[in-house]
C-alpha cells in the first residue's frame, strides 16, 4: 500500500504542524483535547478528498497482516493502534 500526498505548496508545511499538534497527546490520559482550527480541519479534508478518491477499494496485500478493529471516533484508541502496529510513513 502506498500513500501518495499532493499538498498545495502553502498546506504542505502546515501539515507537519498539525500532525505535532495530533501527536502531542500521546502519553496522555484519554479525552485529552487537541485543538485545531476550523480552517486547518477544512483544508486537511480538501486536500485528503482526492487522495482517498484516487485509492482502490480493494487492496491485494502479503500476509502476515495485523488487522484492528473499528475505533469508534476515538482518538486515544487510534493513537493506541499506531503504537502498537507503527505509525503511517
């Protein structure tokens, strides 16, 4: 699986911003808060929109594969994942 990120130039350097302030949590108690802008949010979903769009529904992978359940909207239990499986490239 690859992950392909086409950012406007001025977003890009946002992006490493946002995601510190995402991580910043960890270690956290849950229900910790992160608070970001409407407008970052807005961007990130206008710039993710066409890279989801453009991924296949179906990818063919090699096993061994380690598989989570769905997280319900948490972050902590997200957070959790990534520690234990590694976090995204």
């Amino acid at each position: 699986l690859k992950f392909y990120v086409f950012l406007l130039p001025a977003m890009s350097e946002d992006v490493d911003g946002i995601i510190d302030k995402l991580l910043a949590v960890r270690g956290c108690k849950p229900g910790k808060t992160v608070q970001l802008p409407e407008a970052d949010i807005k961007a990130l979903c206008v710039q993710a929109k066409p890279i989801f769009l453009s991924q296949s529904s179906l990818l063919e992978i090699d096993a061994p594969v380690k598989i989570f359940g769905d997280i319900h909207g948490q972050y902590h239990d997200l957070l959790r994942l990534f520690e234990c499986g590694g976090f995204p490239p």
